[in-house]
C-alpha cells in the first residue's frame, strides 16, 4: 500500500513492517503505540524506523493511519496517572507559635 508520511510516499506491507521490526527492542510505550507481533511498541519509534526519517519530522497520525491501513492494532495513549494526595498535617496554634515566656525573651 502507498501512504504519505512526513510528505513522503512509502509503499509499505504489513510483512515489511515486521520484518523491519523483528529485531527491534521495543522502547517504554508514554503515548500511542501499536501492536506489532507480540511486541507494542511507540508509534513514534516504528514511525522512525519504517520511514529512516527523524521522529520530529512526522506526526503520530500520519504513522497511525498507516499501521491501521495495514491492519495492526493501535492504542491511545495511556490515560495519566492520578496524582497522589499529600499527606494532609494537623497542627495546633500552639504548635506552630509557641508562647514566649519572659525567659526566653
């Protein structure tokens, strides 16, 4: 299949991309990916392979599209986690401003 990434045409088939990735360790997935083998992996980072051009060259749509095109399954991006809640701290007046006493003046 031909697809536009970056303003480039590739033509691209599905056992291409796995055969360009087969050796590929899969980086830690922060944003979208898709599922190629039993492996996921960034979409950037297949983008990036698959095209030899520079992440930042490329959207993550574009890549997206295409991997979709060709059958593979893509996710969302992972929803952020939620933040922890502080530990919530009680304190007396007396606590936070001590009395003086005229000894200590």
């Amino acid at each position: 299949m031909r697809f536009t990434i970056a303003g480039c045409s590739f033509y691209l088939q599905a056992s291409e991309v796995v055969a360009l990735m087969k050796d590929v360790k899969a980086e830690p997935v922060t944003g979208e990916s898709v599922r190629i083998g039993r492996r996921t992996y960034p979409i950037k980072q297949v983008g990036a392979i698959i095209t030899k051009q520079d992440r930042r060259d490329f959207s993550a749509a574009d890549v997206i599209r295409a991997m979709q095109n060709l059958g593979f399954t893509c996710n969302p991006a992972p929803a952020p986690a939620a933040p922890e809640s502080a530990p919530v701290l009680e304190a007396t007046d007396a606590e936070i401003w001590p009395a003086t006493t005229p000894e200590q003046q």
